[in-house]
C-alpha cells in the first residue's frame, strides 16, 4: 500500500520483528492488545508482507490434554531445529499477557529456549474482542520466521470456533471422558476438524470414542471426490507420548495437502479473510455508531420516553438509529 508511513522506530520494529527478536516481538504484541493506534501501521506493513507460516490449531474440552500434547510436539519440532510459536487462547480466563499458569509450568522446559516463543491471552486482552485481538497477534507472530505457530485454545463456546477461523489445519481433541463427542456435534466442532486426535489412548473408552468420531466424520467426505481431504483419526497418549509421531505426520501431510490443491487452499483462506474483513468493519461500525448515538437530539429524549414508559427500548432503538 502506498500509503502506508513509517516512522525510523516502525522500521526498526518490523527489522527487530523479521530478524526474529523475540523481545520485540512480545512488545508488540502487548501494544497491540492494549489498543494502541500506532501500532496500526506497523501490523499493516507486517500483513502484507505475511501469510508465510502455517498456522495450526489445536482445540478440545477443557483437560482433554491440549498443552501435554503442544509440549509433546514442540519437543518433536525442536528435534529437527524448527523454531515454534505457541499462542494458548483462553476465553475464560481473566489472565492475560504471561503464560496461563497451568501451562507455563507444562511448557516449563520450553520457556528457557530461544527456539520456542510462547504467548497467552484471555478474554480480556482486548476490547475489540478476542477474534481480533489473534488476528493481530498472529500477524506479528507471522513476521517472525517461525517454521510453525500453533494456537491452542479451550472449546468451550462459540469463541474457540472464531479463533480457529485463523489456523490453516486445525486438530480437534477428543477424550474418552463422557459425552465428549455429542457435546463437539454439538458445538459444530466436528465440521471445523482437519485431523482428530483421541487422546488418553490409556482409558479404556479410547477405541469406542474412535468408532463413533470415525461414523460421525464419514459424513463429511465426499466420497466422489478424490482430491476431498478425509480427516484421519489419530490415537494419542500425551503423557508418555505414544502416538505423537502419527498425529505430527497426520498435520503436516494435511498442510501438504492444502499445498497441493491451491484452489481448496485459497477458499479457505478467503472465508478466513472475509470473516476477519467482517469482524473489523462491524466493529468499526459499532465503535463509530454507539458513541455518535449518545450524542444525538433524540437519544434524551428517548431515554424519557423509556422511563415514563410512553416507548420501549427497540422502539426507542430504532428511532434514535433513524437520526443518525
Ligand atoms: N491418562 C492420561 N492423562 C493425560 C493424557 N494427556 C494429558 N493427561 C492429563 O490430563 C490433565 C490435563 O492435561 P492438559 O494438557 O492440561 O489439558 P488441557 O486443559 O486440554 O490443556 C493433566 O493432568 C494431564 O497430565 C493422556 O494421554 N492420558
Ligand atoms: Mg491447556
């Protein structure tokens, strides 16, 4: 874009950012949570020159084993001298900026190496909401040269289903622990899954979990078409290990896929765009609107209206949007 200005420090930041400076990297990424209106400038030159890492994204119930299983893999990555970021998103929790306790003492061994870069956010990290807020992050992390950024975030809700829209492949874990898979039907996860890992492969309720994912997954797969990915199902002990080397294989022979049939690939990524393009102009729209609202003829008069109950609150609604 040619308009886009930059002052000397910008330059130096996004140099910082593109050399891999990981101390830069988590200031930026904290301005940016905070809203800061100048780092806009620096998240776009950063954009446009992105879109070089993949991004994979684990998500599953709460204690299914997302963080077991990202140290088993960051531990794999290392092995062949890749340098990884970790992004664990936590809609629930209040506690943004450092890592999520639980995980920082998980990930413990990984914190002392350079190679690994590991960021955690909650609900709380920005106003503009959390959807936006990875976006940004991820723009940043992006930048970085990292071989791989993985997002780990808790299923719960509606957000981990916003938040994946970013990932490039997304794995969805599943326990033995009940009801698990009717609640991801449920959550619409199973549409989103690009590979399915059942972990705690220890548990005597594995090999069932396995079956009922593999008859509710077959749907999916159009059976007419042979270049139509088939989500592979993949058995895992995070803990010890076991199965880790399969369900690394079964991620990266599902981004070698993505690679080898652009025109999947790019609609992908162009309902991810489209839905991040969206996201920001509705919230443009909110910000702008709701503070011009106030600030209109009508809206006292409105609020009078409501007290003495000669209107009521979509009424009054709709006339104070009718002036803006
Ligand atoms: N039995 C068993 N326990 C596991 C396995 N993987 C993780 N856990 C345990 O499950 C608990 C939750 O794991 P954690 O990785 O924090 O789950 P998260 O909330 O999804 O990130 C921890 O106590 C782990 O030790 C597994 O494969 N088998
Ligand atoms: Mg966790």
């Amino acid at each position: 874009m040619s308009d886009l200005i930059l002052s000397d420090h910008d330059e130096q930041i996004i140099t910082a950012i593109s050399r891999g400076d990981a101390r830069a990297c988590g200031r930026l990424i904290s301005r940016a949570e905070s809203d800061d209106e100048s780092v806009v400038s620096i998240l776009q030159a950063l954009y446009m020159r992105g879109g070089n890492t993949p991004i994979i994204g684990i998500t599953g119930p709460p204690g299914a084993g997302k963080s077991t299983l990202t140290d088993q893999l960051i531990e794999r990555w290392r092995a062949r001298g890749e340098r990884i970021a970790v992004l664990a998103v936590d809609p629930s929790s209040p506690f943004s900026g450092g890592a999520i306790l639980g995980d920082r003492v998980r990930m413990n061994r990984h914190n002392v190496d350079t190679g690994v870069f590991i960021r955690s956010m909650s609900a709380r990290s920005r106003l503009g909401g959390l959807a936006a807020a990875t976006g940004d992050t991820l723009t940043i992390l992006d930048a970085m040269g990292f071989a791989r950024i993985l997002i780990e975030t808790v299923g719960v809700g509606q957000n981990e289903l916003e938040i994946m829209r970013h990932a490039h492949s997304v794995v969805i874990l599943q326990t033995p622990g009940a009801g698990d898979v009717v609640q991801s039907v449920k959550a619409g996860l199973l549409e989103i899954g690009d590979v399915f890992a059942v972990n705690k492969a220890d548990l005597p309720a594995a090999d069932k979990v396995v079956t009922t994912l593999r008859e509710a997954v077959a749907f999916r797969h159009d059976a007419h078409n042979p270049d139509d990915w088939q989500p592979p199902i993949v058995k895992t002990q995070s803990v010890e290990g076991t199965g880790v080397d399969e369900l690394l294989a079964a991620i990266e022979n599902h981004l070698q896929h993505q690679q080898q049939h652009p025109a999947q690939r790019m609609r992908r990524l162009r309902d991810q765009a489209r839905a991040r393009l969206l996201d920001l102009v509705s919230e443009g729209l909110r910000r702008r609107y709701a503070s011009s609202a106030e600030r209109q003829d009508n809206f006292e008069q409105q609020l009078d209206a409501l007290l003495e109950r000669r209107s009521d609150p979509h009424a009054a609604a709709w006339r104070v949007l009718g002036k803006i």
